[in-house]
C-alpha cells in the first residue's frame, strides 16, 4: 500500500484494503515510493498508533504481493525494519565506526 496519504484517510485503509479489522492489535505496515520509508500502524486500545522510519541509504525488502496483502512474522518484521533482507539475513551494511 501507498504511504502518500495523510494518517486519517490512511487509518481507514486497513478496513478497507485488506477487510481486517484495524483494532484487532494488527500492525499495518506501508512502504513509501522510492521504498526507503516504511510507516505502521496499529490501534493500542486507547487510539492509533504511528511509527515511521526512513532508511538514510538502501532500500527495505518489501515481500512480493500476490493479493491485496501479506503476511509477515513478527521475526520478518524486525529484519525488515532494520534495513536487513528478511528472505536472507544478512545485514546489508556494516557499521563504519561506533559511538
């Protein structure tokens, strides 16, 4: 799905693109264009949740989609959040320096 769209009309999409409920405690993850933007979604209880992170080099692995949607363990979730090809992981850059 898009990342393009304001988080209101973006909350309604996971009804509505992927017939699941979206207070079910699902994360909705949403990759931007140029593929170095990912933003998730989830409702806690008490309201929507937003979490955005944007790569400064690469590019996240997005699973390749035959329907509407996806689903991704929550190990495949955390590669894919750290920038790490999750269908073979490795990291894809190693630290320069550290501190």
């Amino acid at each position: 799905m898009s990342s393009r769209c304001h988080l209101t009309r973006q909350g309604g999409r996971p009804r509505r693109d992927t017939r699941k409920d979206p207070l079910s405690g699902h994360l909705f993850v949403f990759r931007g264009r140029r593929s170095d933007l990912v933003k998730v979604i989830w409702h806690d209880g008490q309201g929507a949740c937003l979490f955005t992170k944007r790569l400064e080099r690469g590019k996240f692995i997005w699973p390749s989609v035959a329907g509407e949607s996806v689903t991704i363990s929550p190990a495949q979730l955390s590669y894919l959040l750290s920038g790490i090809d999750w269908r073979n992981p490795q990291e894809t850059q190693r630290p320069t320096r550290v501190g």
